[in-house]
C-alpha cells in the first residue's frame, strides 16, 4: 500500500504529541484524588502537593501541570460567563471633547435606539444617523469640525480631512479602545484569582467574553469588571437649591402619580426622610424606598418639572449605608453640565488601602498629571464647600473643602470593610476603562450542577460507546475490531488535539464527539458494505478490500464534506457552548477521515498481506440487505402525499400556536432553582408574577417549568430586562428569593440561596440574555441555517454536476427543518423536558441537515456511478437500484446514530434532552427524507416528463442474479 509508512509516521507523532499532551490532565487528576483522600490532613496535602513525577524527558509538577490540564466549559466545572458590553456612545462623546452639538446629539440618540434591532456596530450605525441628519437638517457638517472630530484628542484629524477619512481614523480609535478595555479586564481578572480564565474579544464588536471556571460570586465579578474605574469629582448642590423641586415633585405625584411609576397616595417628602439627613446629602431614604425615589425622578413628568438651576442634576446615591443609619441610602445633587463631564475626571496613578485618625478603613490615591491640575482647581473654587468623589455614578464621599489641594493626593472613605477596600484598590489599581462597561450577557453554574453534568456526561459517553462496540463488532465481525480500534485511536487524538490546542471542553463538545464516533461507524459501515458487495462479486478477500475503500472514498469524502460545511458555519454563527460543539465535531470529522479511511486501511491490509483473514460480517448478518430491492420510485407519490399532509400540520401549528422562545432569542433571564422538597410549578408562577410587576404596574412575563425532577424549576422572566445594571440582577434575585421562601428551608438566607450548593437549596444555575445580543443571536441563528443551506446547495451541485440533485437535496433539508420545527410548535406545552427554540436548538437544525445531507450524498454518489456505467434500462430502475443497494449502509448508520443519541437523551442530563431530542426526531425523518424527497424530486426534474415510469427488477439486478 502507497503511503504506508508516511500514515504510521504521522499516527505514531501525532499519538505521541497528544500523550505528552494529556499527561498533566492525568497527573493533575491523580493528585487531586490523592488530595481528597488525604481530606483533614494538611501535612499530608502539602506533600501531596509538592511531590513530582519524572518522565526522564521532564518533570511535572502539581501547579504546573494544573496550569496544563484540558479546560473544562462551566457546563462540566461551574463557574461564570459574561458578555461585556464597551459603551461606544462614550467614546464617541471623549473623541468629541463632549460637544454639545445638536446634530451630534441627535445622532447619537437615534444610534442608540437603532442599535436594539441592528447586528451592525454602533459605530457604523452612528455614522450612518449622522449622514441622515446631517442631509436632512442642511447643516453640512463635516465631521472633522471641531465641534466634532477635530479636536486635541484626535490631533491626525486636520480641517480639511475628508468624511471618510475621518470615520476610518475615529474607527481606529474606536477599536484601540476596546482592546484597551480589554487589557484592563483581563488584568481584573488576574487579580480575581480566577483558575484557567478565558478573556477573547468578540470580533466586529465592542464585547468581551470572559468565562472564569471554579468562580462563585457573580455579584462580585461583574462589579469588578463593570466598574470603569473612571474617579470623578463634583460639585455637590445642597438642600437650599433642591428643596423648591422636591416641593413641586410631590404636588406632581399626588396629582399624577400613575404616570410617575408610584401611586398618587404616596408621599414623596415623607421619603426623603429629611429629618434624619445628617450629610452633604439632600435626603436620607429607606432601602426599601429607593425604586420608588428613582421612578419619580427619573419620570418624564419629574424630568419636564426641573426648574432652570438643577436642569442637569444629576442624582446619585451613595455607595452604602452610613454606619449610624444601616437602613437608609443618600441621595446625593450633583452640580453638572449639558455634556455630563466632570469638572475632575482623572485616572488614579496609585491606590493602597490606609485608616483615617479614627482608625477606619480608607483608601488613599495619587491621581495622574492632568487630574491634580483639575482637582487643584477644584478644591480653590470650592474652600467650605462639599465636594462629592464618585466612582460610576455612585457617591463614595462628600466632605467639605478645607483648603486646596495642591498635589494630586486624596482619600477616599466609604465605611469600607478591609474587603470592599482591597476590591476597590483592585479596581483601581487594574487601571481605568476607556468608556462604561455593562454585562449584556451572564450564565452562572454552580459547581454541584457541574458535577452532575460531569457524570451524566461520561455516563451518557460510556454507553454510547459500548452501544457502538458491541453493534459494530457484532455486525462486521472481524473487521469491526478494526473499526473500533481506530475509533479509540481517533478518540485518543480528539482529547489530545483539544488539551494541545488549549481549547475548551464543554457538554455540548460532549455531544459532538459522540457524534464523531457516530460519523466514524457511518464511514466504517460504507466501507464494509462496499467490500461485502465486492466479496459477493467473487472477488477475493485482499481485491475485495482494495476495491471497497477505493469505491468508498468517493461517498466518504462528499459526506464528510457537507457535514464538516455544517460544522464550519456553526462555529463561526454560534457563541458560547455552540461554538464547542461545532469545534469538537470538525476536529472529530477530519480524525476520522485519517483513522477511519486512511489508518484502519493500513492496519487491514497489514494483515491481509501476512496471508491471514478478515471477516466482514458474522453468520446472523451476512446476507442481511443482500437482494433486497425496492420499488422507491414507484411509492414516491404515497411519501408526497404523506409528506405534504405532515408539512401541512406543522406549518399550521407553526402559526398557529407558535414557539416556545429561549431566553437567547427574546432576552430575558433564567434560573434553576433547586430545593429539598416537591414543589408544585403553577403555584409557585403564580407567587412570582405577583412580585414581578414593570413599572406601570402591569404583569412581566414569568414561567416557571419543572427541569429534571420535581425538586427542581426552571424560572424564566423578561421583568426588568431593559436594565442591564447589577442592580437590577440583584432587585431581581431578591424578589426571587421573597417569593420562593415559603418553599426554601427556613434557616436559608439570601446568600445562601444565590448560589446553592450540594447541601442547600437555591438557584443552582443562572442565565441573562440582554436584548441586543438577543436580536443577534437571532440572527447569526437565521443566517446561520441559511448559510449552510446555500453551501450545500453550491456543494452538492459542484460535485454532481447537475441542479436536480442540488434542488432535491436542499428540498429534503427543508422539509425535514419544517418537521422539526413543527414537532417543537405542537409539543413544547406538553414535554417534560426543554423545547425552547434558542440558539441549541438551531446547532440540533444544522446538525441534522449535515447528517441529512450526509445520508442524501451516499445514494446520490451510487446513483452517479450507476449513471456513469449505465447500469439500468429506466431512470426509475437506475434510483431504485441505487437506493435498494445502499439500505444496508442506511440501516446501520441511522440505527446506530438513533441508538447513541437516544444513550444521551436519557443519560446525558436536563440540559442535553432538548438539543438531543431535535436530533432524534431530524436523523429519523432525515433518513426518510434522503429516500423519499430528496431522490424522488431529483428523478422526477432529470426525468422532465419525457420517459415513462417502468418498475421492476432492472437489468443489473437480472445479471447479479444470473451470476449466482
């Protein structure tokens, strides 16, 4: 065999790269069992610790080899994921100086509004509302203006630089400040102490995600990286100036308090608490008051009804309770501007935490060059004075000025704790973000979940793989041991390939690398099949090899194609878990080319050549699918008819009940909530609409579905999805958390309850989806499906050379998406399990069309060869032999495919039933589909109505026949 030792060179290399790959995966877990055992004994553990193994050509070590090992997603270790958001408008506010135009104003306010429906980014919408605006108003604005972009900050920018110039410099800019952001955070997140981080920026946008496995306190994390950092201080207004607005705004609510947000019998002094202020503050209010104050403040009868001298207050609250009133915030007046800018809005050089003549908690900073110039001009402007210092929008401090500060140098109090201080030196410490930062997106796992998804995942692996065994070997006997020799091979290279290629293992990469062994026996079976038919021929047992992997290749490379095309468009639409999948089954798709076609055959003829044998079935399967023949074509009229009545009704119900939508497509947020009782699900949606109500009073959508088993919910809600803040994650879970209590332990508190554990109820997994990444889930979800039908279209009419094919292989598709979907609309009030159409729910879709496909590109390739050797009388007979000749290789790939994912449907865990689901009811009506669709469109447009439809045993039928 041409190649034989190039093939084993490269198995042996790649095999030992993928070893020495492993290695601290393995030694990291054999420490950590040791670890465990040795619970309790701290001696013990430290010497576990420091020990080592030499390999001869190295030495690993625990902490280093933990720095090595295969990354596992939150799915399989729990941990947190967010999706950071850069606020562009900010950046386009700095790079204009915080011009007050009002074309640039307009501008930038429409941008903001298209930007909840657009997959562009916000800098290239900004441009095209500003052009618009621009045109439509006849003001001939140039944007190197220097009302706009031609300031000191972009010295590049002259008079005379040209529109689009300009948008390309100020792209630029744009861009370096994101990757600036981006720096900051991962420096955050060192400071963290997260284990195995993963900080990528989002290409084409402002986003960053960071996924820290092993992390716990979501609150902590996202106030750590949301937190700009950007120190500002202020002019603080006093209760002279404000008090005539108070005044008027509770005349306002008693006579229009509906509109307002709060009833008309509340009384809006009574929660000012203005006899209890004893700070720079204008009011002392109630924790449990503060929504209410920030709803008629921030109405639009509250905002219309400010008087000249506080037009552009802003109110801010400030950073925690004083110690002397634990349950009262203050509200703060800052003296600002039509622009919003600080007066002193300088990046700190150098924070440490310090303590105040009464021995508290401080921290002390040094500001850089341009922001002690500032401050020093502050503090002389205002001697006797308060001076409010903020950090993203919250009021840390406000003392009066006893004199100018010359030198930059300031402290900063807060009644901090020794923690929150060395948070925010932290923070401070990491550097400034260039622009605000919001969490758009975030999944919490928490780390039992994990552990089940673990051991549901490897239970649902193990029998699938054994399903797979023992059917394999059962079936081609001898050569099946082969088979599944290089399937543990191609298995071994997968892991190996993902831990060297620092990629992450997640539990729908889980999913993908069963369906790689899935793929890996589709391409054995055509192998075998096609030696079988050989071997019947007369062939001898070394030709008969020879002749079926050469006959094969064909089939296998036009399958492997479209589904590794399939693949190719998931990662590249797909975010987060998805992307896993895709990943693990491309890198599965081109192993098993090598260890299926190219390695096994090297094993085969190995022995072959030594004179010895090689069964290719056992005595139950020899002749099983040997003659059998079909009249396909004849019956093609029952299977339209049958498939435009199940069309019919999906596409009904389609439109007529409509989806269930995950929380990825509308937004929204979702929690599993765990408790150590049966809990009835209506009964507990019914408590929390009560308490999710918006701010005109009316109800939020809230769901609330058993997920697994009857001690656990999964809780869905759109309430407050608009606010992106963490306050709102956190009104949220508190309101979660009243509603649930009278079915939690009674000891349970609001900590305990954020993140449960294996000993204690309360959410054990968490998801928010905010509108924007919604919409281009959706999207990225809907081209995605498009993009892979297109290829396929291309795909399949480049390698057989005819449009029939192409439009009978792309009308199979869509009338298995039709079942699929249609399945979803009648059935998701019904399943005990998740049938959300979200963005696993669109990886199930192209999985499918690729294995479909895969399934149509094997009958398509024996109808080619059948044409090219003219093999039949009729165009019918040449289909229905082509289709009956390959039953066998049908059967066994979609039986044994059918048999893996039913092993994952019922073993591999609440999150995967869905996903694998889709694929069960796809590979069935796929397989249907490439028979009964796709091969009787393409006959009936090659046919073109001008030959007649004979049936029956064709002429190679009668020869093989006559030749027995």
């Amino acid at each position: 065999m041409q190649g034989k030792g190039l093939i084993t060179i490269v198995a042996i290399v790649l095999g030992l790269i993928c070893l020495n790959e492993l290695l601290p995966t393995w030694y990291t877990s054999k420490i950590e069992s040791q670890i465990e055992a040795a619970k309790g004994n701290e001696k013990e553990i430290k010497r576990i610790k420091e020990d080592t193994l030499n390999l001869g050509y190295t030495k690993l070590y625990y902490s280093k080899a933990k720095d090595k090992e295969m990354k596992l997603g939150l799915d399989l270790k729990g941990g947190i994921n967010v999706l950071l958001e850069i606020n562009q408008r900010d950046l386009v506010n700095d790079l204009t100086n915080y011009s007050t135009n009002p074309v640039l104003i307009e501008a930038l306010n429409k941008t903001d509004e298209v930007q909840k429906n657009s997959t562009k980014s916000y800098i290239d919408n900004f441009f095209d509302q500003f052009d618009a605006i621009n045109k439509a108003k006849g003001t001939n604005l140039k944007l190197a203006d220097p009302e706009l972009f031609g300031n000191t900050n972009l010295s590049e920018i002259k008079y005379n630089t040209a529109d689009e110039q300009v948008k390309s410099i100020v792209k630029r800019r744009v861009d370096l400040s994101v990757g600036t952001a981006f720096e900051v955070i991962r420096t955050r997140i060192d400071k963290l102490g997260a284990i195995q981080p993963n900080v990528q920026r989002v290409p084409g946008t402002a986003r960053i995600s960071v996924e820290m496995p092993g992390m716990k306190d979501i609150d902590k994390v996202k106030k750590m990286l949301q937190t700009s950092a950007k120190l500002q201080f202020w002019e603080v207004q006093q209760i002279p100036e404000i008090a005539p607005y108070f005044q008027t705004l509770t005349t306002m609510v008693a006579a229009k308090g509906d509109s307002m947000g709060v009833a008309k019998n509340v009384n809006f002094m009574n929660l000012l608490q203005l006899d209890k202020l004893r700070t720079n503050g204008v009011a002392s209010v109630k924790l449990s008051d503060t929504a209410a104050v920030n709803k008629i403040l921030n109405s639009k009868v509250g905002i219309a009804s400010r008087p000249a001298n506080i037009k552009y207050t802003q109110f801010m609250w400030g950073y925690k309770p004083e110690a002397t009133s634990p349950d009262d915030l203050v509200l703060y007046a800052i003296r600002s501007n039509i622009n919003q800018k600080a007066p002193v809005d300088g990046a700190v050089e150098t924070a440490n935490i310090s303590y105040d003549e009464l021995g508290r908690v401080v921290v002390d900073m040094q500001m850089d060059s341009k922001g002690a110039k500032e401050w020093k001009t502050l503090t002389e402007k205002n001697v006797g004075k308060p001076v409010a210092v903020t950090l993203d929008n919250r009021v840390y401090t406000a003392p009066n000025v006893v004199g100018a500060i010359p030198n930059g140098r300031t402290q900063i109090s807060g009644n901090f704790s020794q923690e929150e201080a060395k948070e925010l030196v932290d923070v401070l410490g990491a550097g400034k973000l260039p622009a605000g930062a919001k969490v758009v997106q975030a999944t919490q796992v928490g780390p039992s979940l994990g552990q089940e998804s673990i051991n549901a995942g490897m239970i649902s692996f193990a029998i699938a793989f054994l399903i797979i065994i023992v059917y394999i070997i059962f079936y081609y006997g001898g050569a099946g041991v082969y088979a599944v020799i290089a399937m543990i091979i191609n298995l071994f290279y997968i892991f190996g390939i993902m831990d060297s290629g620092d990629f992450t293992l997640t539990l729908p990469g889980i999913a993908g690398i069963v369906l790689t062994m899935a793929m890996a026996v589709d391409t054995n079976v055509i192998i075998y099949e096609r030696t079988k038919e050989e071997l019947f021929a007369g062939k001898s047992i070394l030709e008969a090899y020879k002749d079926g992997f050469k006959h094969a290749l064909s089939a296998i490379i036009d399958g492997h194609s479209t589904t590794l095309l399939t693949a190719v468009v998931l990662f590249f639409f797909g975010t987060g878990p998805i992307k896993g999948f895709a990943l693990t089954l491309m890198i599965g798709i081109i192993m098993t080319l090598f260890t299926s076609v190219l390695l096994s055959r090297v094993m085969i003829f190995s022995r072959l050549n030594k004179g010895k044998q090689l069964s290719v079935w056992t005595p139950p399967t020899k002749n099983l699918f040997r003659n059998t023949w079909i009249d396909f074509i004849g019956k093609r009229k029952y299977a339209y008819i049958v498939s435009a009545v199940l069309t019919v009704i999906c596409l009904v119900s389609m439109f007529t009940h409509g989806f269930k939508y995950g929380i990825d497509f509308t937004g929204g947020r979702n929690y599993v909530v765990r408790f150590d009782k049966e809990v009835n699900a209506n009964d507990v949606e019914e408590k929390l609409v009560k308490l999710f109500k918006t701010e005109d009073g009316k109800n939020s959508s809230v769901e609330a579905k058993t997920f697994g088993n009857s001690k656990q919910l999964k809780i869905s809600t759109d309430y407050l999805i608009e606010d992106e803040s963490l306050k709102a994650d956190q009104t949220i879970e508190q309101k979660l958390f009243e509603g649930l209590k009278g079915d939690l332990p009674s000891t349970i508190t609001l900590n305990d309850f954020k993140s449960a554990d294996k000993d204690h109820a309360g959410i054990i997994s968490s998801e928010k989806v905010g509108p924007t990444v919604a919409d281009d889930i959706q999207t990225h979800g809907i081209l995605a499906v498009v993009a892979a039908l297109a290829g396929i279209f291309i795909y399949i009419l480049f390698r057989f050379r005819k449009w029939q094919f192409s439009l009978g292989a792309v009308a199979a598709l869509f009338h298995d998406a039709v079942i699929i979907l249609g399945t979803y609309s009648l059935l998701h009030k019904y399943m005990p399990f998740n049938m959300e159409i979200n963005q696993d729910f669109i990886a199930a879709i192209l999985t499918v069309l690729g294995y479909s496909i895969n399934d149509t590109v094997i009958i398509f390739d024996r109808i080619r060869e059948y044409l090219r050797e003219k093999k039949s009388i009729t165009l019918a007979g040449l289909f229905d032999d082509s289709i009956s000749s390959t039953l066998g290789r049908t059967f066994n790939t979609s039986f044994t495919t059918l048999l893996v994912i039913l092993a994952i449907f019922i073993f591999g865990g609440d999150n995967l039933r869905g996903f694998m689901f889709a694929l069960l009811i796809g590979i069935g009506f796929g397989t249907y589909s490439s028979i009964f669709i796709a091969s009787a469109i393409a006959y009936d447009f090659l046919k073109k109505g001008k030959e007649e439809d004979v049936h029956g045993k064709t002429t190679s039928e009668k020869e093989v026949l006559a030749s027995k």
